[in-house]
C-alpha cells in the first residue's frame, strides 16, 4: 500500500481545528502545487473524528510516489531515527502527543520535504470508547462489512501456514467464490458472520477481513466480542500486523494474536476446550492458553488486548480476566509493538499446520460470529 494516498477527506491544515478535537496544525501555507520550487511536497496532515474526542489522522503528500516518515513524540523523522515511522495507513490519536511529518522523493532533485507538525491534546478518561464497528445494518438485507473500514486478503497458496481455503472478498465472482452466497456479510441482526464453505470436494472458501491502509491504532485496550465454530480443521483469528510489514515485512512487522480456537470439536485431545493469546517477532514467540472449568468457545466471549508500551496483556470477558501478559523486558528476540501502529484481522481459516485437516465430522457451512470490535483508551 502506497503512503501517498489520502483516505479521510478534509481541508488541509484545518481538519483538526474545526474538529474539536483539541489539536494545533502548524500554520505554514504550502503553495498551489503544494510544495516549495523544486522540493518534494510537504505533507498534509487531515484528521476525522472519531469518538469521545479521538481522532483519526491521515497523511499524504501531493508528490508522486513520494514517501511520507513521521514521529510521534515531535522529533524531526530520519530513516536513522529508531522513533520515525513510514507512514502506510490512518491512524487513531486519543492521548497528548505531537505528530511532526516530512515527505521524500527519489525523483531526481526533489529531495525532503518542509516538515508539517500537529499538536493534539484530547482530554479523554481512562477507559473510554475511542473506536469502534458495531455493525449495524439497516438495509433489511445481507450487508456489506463497512468498506471504510474492512478490506480483505484474497486467493489461496497457504499464507504461510498450508492452509486449504480460498479467501474471497465481498463480491467476488472468481470461482469458487460466490457473490450469491458471500463469506463476510453483516445480518439484520448487526452481526458479522465470517463462513467458511465447501462448494465442492477438496475446494474450501471462507474470508479473512482486515483494515490495512484503512484504519490503526498503537496501545490502548481493543476487544472484539466473538462466537466460534467447533469443528476439526476450522481455525478462526482475531489478531493485529505492524503497518510496516509493507516495508520489514513478516515477523519483524510484530503480530499480536488476541485470540486463535482450534480442535473445538475435540477437546479429548487436550481434556478441555480453549484459546490462545500469542505474540510474534523477530525471535520472538510465546502463546498461552485459556481453558478455565466449562469453558466453551461456541458461546459468546468477549477477547481482548491491553497493549501498553513494553507489555502486551490478553483477557476473556473483562479486563480484570488477564490470563496471559508478555512483558519487553523479559522476552527473548526483539520487541516490534513499540515501532508503530497495527491493523485488525478476522479471520476463518480451514486446515493449516496447527489445526490439521478437515474430516468427516467437519461442519460446512461453519462460521464466526461477531457482535462487534471497540477501541477503549488504557
């Protein structure tokens, strides 16, 4: 995904003064080309609300093919900085802090940009709803999963594990997807159904949604509330990538995996039903497991992530439930979940390393179901 491209509409320089938000944009006026002669565009900075005085903030510069860098704590970025980020999608602002831009361009003599700063100081209590997607649907039918938010990996090949499906976006009409019968899809109810099917022998779909280049965020505590198939072979997801796997790419990106289910309809294999929380890097592994007596993952739990700076928390239900915490300080390899901002995933995949393959005691259709995912402050 391209950082040149702006996703949130708005007037540039102004969209955090009219906004309420208790931002400051730096006052310098670009010219109509939006760049000084013969440099690279400086970057605009455009910001949207979204609740309890959050926002979110976009950036992007009118030069062609020019990368934007940023840093959060009013620091010049530098590709030497270990605190610049390179900006790939819009991301949630809900604490104090100063975002300070540039652009670069390899094009011959344009160079770095001016920078373009913004102060933000929403005042918002501990534990507020700063995001969320409720799903709701008013059509009367199947809806679409809000395309402002949710994009989807698509096609087969394993993604790194064997799986068997073929991940299909809304739509799709490349078989074995069918538009008629669609693997992601909000009901009357508000309730996001992601299914996996068998259309034929051998040949699965299912969906894997996310928001990359749409939507992220760094710390805070997110939860999706979630109810999941017990089948063999079905392996659902709720989990977080780095932004910068477009450019570090897969572990060193980081991935933060708030819940993954799999041999729900076997649990002899363990003598109990469970979940797990994991978090992943470069040299970087752990997971544990939830299976308190009674447990079951066909009825609904909320799953959720508390991500301070040098910890990663997971809880089932409340956040006073933390069953599983990984701290910087103690962990093998390299922490990646201080670098940048993550997206969201929902996933259903079949088959896989991990969950081994479907049998004939797998249910077609199987499906995840999800209330909805919020976004609090810590």
């Amino acid at each position: 995904m391209q950082a040149s491209g702006l996703k949130q509409i708005g007037i540039v320089f102004l969209g955090a003064l009219l906004c309420g938000c208790g931002a400051s944009i730096d006052s310098q006026t670009p010219s109509s080309s939006g760049a000084a002669a013969g440099k690279t565009a400086k970057p605009v900075l455009i910001t949207t609300p979204a609740q309890n005085g959050a926002v979110i903030v976009s950036l992007g510069s009118s030069t062609p093919n020019s990368t934007v860098l940023y840093t959060l704590d009013g620091s010049t970025p530098s590709a030497s900085s270990a605190s610049t980020i390179i900006y790939q999608a819009p991301f949630l602002v809900d604490s104090k802090l100063k975002v300070t831009a540039l652009a670069t361009s390899t094009a011959p003599g344009l160079g770095t940009s001016l920078t373009a700063t913004a102060n933000f100081a929403p005042i918002i209590a501990s534990g507020m709803l700063v995001w969320s997607d409720e799903f709701t649907n008013s059509t009367g039918a199947k809806a679409q999963p809000d395309p402002q938010i949710w994009t989807y990996d698509t096609g087969t090949g394993g993604f790194g594990n064997d799986e068997l499906e073929n991940y299909c976006e809304w739509g799709s009409t490349a078989a074995p997807c069918d538009a008629a019968n669609a693997n992601a899809f909000v009901d009357t109810a508000g309730i996001l159904h992601i299914v996996a099917r068998r259309p034929s022998t051998g040949v699965y779909t299912s969906a894997r949604m996310k928001t990359q280049s749409l939507f992220s965020f760094q710390y805070g505590r997110v939860e999706a509330r979630m109810k999941l198939p017990e089948s063999q072979g079905m392996w659902p997801a709720f989990w977080l990538l780095g932004n910068n796997i477009a450019t570090v790419n897969w572990p060193a990106c980081g991935e933060l995996d708030v819940m993954e289910h799999i041999d729900g309809s076997n649990p002899q294999n363990w003598g109990y039903d469970w979940v797990q929380g994991s978090i992943h890097g470069t040299g970087l592994n752990g997971g544990t497991q939830y299976h308190p007596a009674g447990f079951s993952a066909a009825d609904w739990h909320t799953y959720g992530l508390i991500w301070t700076k040098g910890r990663i928390q997971y809880y089932v239900d409340t956040p006073s439930n933390v069953y599983a915490t990984f701290n910087a300080s103690t962990e093998a390899g390299k922490w990646p979940f201080d670098d940048g901002p993550e997206f969201l995933i929902l996933n259903l995949a079949v088959g896989g390393d991990w969950p081994g393959l479907p049998d004939a005691t797998t249910v077609f259709p199987s499906e995840v179901l999800v209330d909805y995912v919020r976004l609090y402050t810590n």
